[in-house]
C-alpha cells in the first residue's frame, strides 16, 4: 500500500469508524448465530427461524436511508453518535425484557436494524477524508467492519450455552460501550463535507439510471454476504447436525473470509478498475453459491465452497464501494444510504428464501440457486454498462481513478 495513503487523510477516524462499524455489524447479526437456541426454547419452524434472521437485515435495509439523510443533515458523527446510543438501549431491553415470544423477537429483530444503519455512517465518515484514487482502500479499511459479523458467529453460541441466550444482549454492552467512547474521542466529521441538500432532493438521485444499477449490483455483494452471515449457523445445524457452537465456528471462518477480503477488494479495484474486479467476484459468487446448492457430502466440503463463495462476495462489496464515490463523489452521502439499503433488502431475501426453501422443499437448493442465478444476472448488467460508464465519468478525462 502507497505511504501517501496514510497521509491523504484522517487515520484515527478511519479506524474509529472501523470500530464502530465492525460493532455494530456484530450486534446487527447476532439473531442468525443465536437461532437455533431461540428457535428450540420458543418452538419456531424452518420459516419463521428463516424470517426472525432476515427481519433485522431489512430494518437495517431501510433505516439506511434514514441515517443517510441524517448523515447529510446532521453531519456523520453526530448522526453515528445517535444511532449508537439507540442499539445500547435497545440491547438493554432485550437483556432485561420479556423475549419469551415469536412476536417480541421480530420486535428486537427491527430495532437492531439501527445497528445495521451503522454503515450509511462509517462510509461517509471516512470517505470524505480522502481523495478519489484512495476511495477503494479507505472504504474497504472503514467496510471491513463487516468482520463484526464473525464475532457474532463465533462468540454468540458459546455465550448463550454458558448464560443464556437473552443474557448475550446484556454481555454485548460491554464492547458496545467501550466503541461508544472511542468514536466519540477520535472520529471527525471532515472539514470538506458537502452542504445539506433538502428532502426532495434525495429523490432526483434515483432518477439516474447508476444509482440503480448500483444499487443492484451490491445487492448481490452485500445481500450474499449478509444473507449467509445471518443463515449459515441455521444451515450447518439442520443439514449436517452440528451443535449450534461447532455451526457458529463454522459461519464464523465463512463470515471472516468475506470481511477481510473487503479492503483487498477496495485495494484491487483502485489498481485495476471496479468493473473489472467485481466482474472477475461475480463469475466466482454465481459458481460457488451453484455449486453449495447441490448440498455438499460433508459438512467440510460445505465450508470450503461457503468460504469461497464468501471470498467473492466480500471482495465484491470492496469493489462496488470503489466505482460509487467515483460517480457520486457529491452525494456520497445519501448514496451509501440507498446502495446500503439494497445490500440489505439483498440479505433480507436470501435469508428469508432459505427458510421457505427448506420449510416448502425440505431443502435449501431452490433458495441458494435463484440467488446464483442474481450474481449471473448482475454480471450481465456490468457487462451492458461498462463501456458507457468508462467513456463517460470513468474517463481518465474525468478522474485520476481507474474504473
């Protein structure tokens, strides 16, 4: 990595941001990896298991606009400090409150959305200290906070067999507490943020035909990598019989792949273009998620082409948030809300999908093969624009990045 990355902008926000983000994305999840022991205590079916899991995805889906227009209006720090004293209390009442219900889990399910809002946040934040050719590695450092995903995975199950799944809301305050008051020591709004723009003015961006291309292909990136990150303790459970913790270990090696190839992702695309990475990531997504649909003979065979499909998954997301600052760099903002939302509604689907897929088939082959089939179909979408987008804003008349 170039020294001059280092210097370009603001490192202790960069990282508070990191912080923040890999957190909040740990309590985001943290339904998925507890599954299988709230499903046993309160009795739920394949499906309602599926939609418990996916209903904080979809929150977080659509409280990313929310954040994204508090983010502009606001500015990102103050936005992020809200956001954060909102998932404390929220885990306060699921800690200390009665989750004895279907009905109360979708509940909490929705205010932990707010902690998945946490990326229309920590993107902004640490975008707007850097200049166009170090967008792809400082929002792939700031996205890799995906890698709190795998914590939930890897920590969760082992806590709820030691104290009670409802006691590892409580357990989670501690480190959420401790991000609280590191964000609020280190992180900086940049002094060149763009001005607040008015309500309406959020609408004229989905007028552009980009931002929903964009909005599509991360969709796919992040709606597979969020929707396996919330399933796959489900999936190792019922398909091979694993104990929840050996389930949990398991997502976690899967999940941590995807997150730690983020900021390669970033860094690839910055030297050889965003198009040409994330086709490479899609060709590779659509293959694994195919093949994985088959249902493997062992549960080792599983974790190897889960790990792979998340490696493309993961290195994916890094790529599209390379190419969106590029297009976008005045609504940073509000854009990271809107491809954020669709990355959400993304894993809301495919976690979703693969309950009523095992629920109506008794098997997860028709869920995990229709959302192969999206990688191929956002592959054929980059396909269709690439030569427009590097004629036009991609240009090298235009910026000093390579698209």
């Amino acid at each position: 990595m170039k020294t001059s990355f280092w210097k370009a902008g603001h490192t202790p926000t960069l990282l508070a941001a990191f912080f923040y983000f890999d957190l909040s994305f740990m309590v985001w999840v943290l339904l998925g990896p507890l599954a299988v022991q709230i499903s046993r205590d309160l009795g739920l079916s394949p499906a309602q298991k599926g939609l418990m899991v996916a209903t904080p995805l979809l929150a977080g889906a659509l409280l990313r606009i929310v954040m994204g227009v508090l983010v502009d209006h606001l500015k990102p720090k103050k936005a992020g400090a809200i956001g954060q004293v909102v998932v404390i209390a929220a885990l306060t009442w699921a800690w200390l409150g009665q989750l004895n219900s279907y009905d109360a889990m979708l509940t909490l399910g929705i205010l932990l959305g707010v902690a998945g809002a946490a990326f229309a946040v920590a993107l902004p934040l640490a975008s707007r200290w850097y200049p166009p050719e170090h967008q792809g590695t400082a929002l792939g450092i700031a996205g890799a906070g995906n890698s709190g995903t795998a914590f939930a995975a890897l920590f969760a199950p082992s806590l709820a067999l030691a104290f009670g799944w409802q006691n590892v809301f409580g357990l989670c305050l501690i480190p959420l507490s401790i991000a609280f008051l590191v964000y609020m020591a280190f992180a900086k709004d940049a002094p060149a943020a763009p001005p607040a723009k008015a309500l309406v003015e959020y609408l004229h961006v989905l007028k552009d035909k980009d931002a929903w291309w964009f909005m599509f292909f991360y969709s796919v990136t992040f709606g597979g990598f969020s929707g396996l990150a919330s399933s796959l303790t489900i999936y190792f459970n019922s398909q091979y019989g694993l104990s929840p913790v050996t389930a949990g270990y398991l997502t976690a090696a899967c999940v941590f792949a995807g997150s730690i190839v983020r900021p390669l992702g970033g860094v690839i695309a910055d030297r050889i273009g965003g198009i040409k990475t994330l086709s490479i990531m899609y060709v590779l997504a659509a293959s694994f998620l195919f093949i994985a649909s088959f249902g493997m003979p062992s549960y080792i065979a599983a974790l190897a082409v889960f790990v792979a499909a998340m490696l493309a998954l993961g290195t994916g997301n890094g790529a599209v948030f390379q190419l969106v600052p590029q297009r976008f760099r005045k609504e940073i903002g509000v854009m990271t809300g809107l491809v954020g939302m669709a990355g959400g509604v993304g894993g809301f689907y495919l976690a979703s999908s693969l309950g009523y897929s095992k629920q109506l088939t008794g098997s997860y082959q028709f869920g995990l093969t229709l959302f192969s089939s999206l990688a191929v179909l956002a592959l054929l979408g980059l396909t269709m624009v690439k030569t427009r987008w590097r004629t036009t804003w991609g240009s090298a008349a235009m910026t000093a990045a390579k698209i």
